[in-house]
C-alpha cells in the first residue's frame, strides 16, 4: 500500500513503527502490515493499494470500521476492548502516541 499525503500532519503507525507524515511524504507500507493514520491536522491522503482488496478483505474492513466506532469513545471501552483493539492495531487506544 502506497500512502500519500497531499496535505495536512499525522501518524501512521505500521506494526510497532510510528512515522510522523506531513505534506507531500510519501509512505510504502508491505502486504499484510497493520497499519493505522491518526490525523493531527486536517488531512488529505492518497491511499493505493495494489492488488485490489478482495471481497474478503472488504469485509474485515467493514467489521473493523464498526470495532472502531464502537471503540471511537475511549471512555466507554472495557478493558477488554481496549486489549483486543491494542492487539488489532498494535497501539492503545487512550495512548495511541506512545
């Protein structure tokens, strides 16, 4: 997956690496690495991928976008939440900077 962003600050996290990406940074990050962007600016990101995901892939996706708007309120996640999030995405929810 190729990252892009044509504008704004972040950090996009790719298993244990944290990189802080701003404009016109240019991010490569191999198949099957989780991966995570956390905005700290208002951000405009090309996002390539290659092969297509499959429907497969979609559907993970789809399930991990309602983990998260479920998780998207830290202070209604149970401790149990919070470690399956961490294990998910390699970050703790409520400290994703550390």
């Amino acid at each position: 997956m190729i990252l892009f962003a044509h504008k704004g600050r972040g950090l996009v996290i790719a298993r244990e690496n944290k990189y802080d990406i701003s404009e016109g940074d240019l991010v490569i990050v191999p198949k099957g690495v989780r991966r995570s962007i956390l905005a700290k600016t208002d951000m405009e990101i090309l996002h390539l991928v290659s092969p297509p995901p499959s429907e497969k892939d979609h559907e993970k996706s789809l399930k991990v976008e309602s983990d998260l708007q479920t998780a998207w309120n830290p202070r209604m996640m149970t401790e149990e939440g919070r470690k399956m999030f961490k294990e998910r995405f390699g970050y703790d929810i409520l400290d994703p900077l550390k």
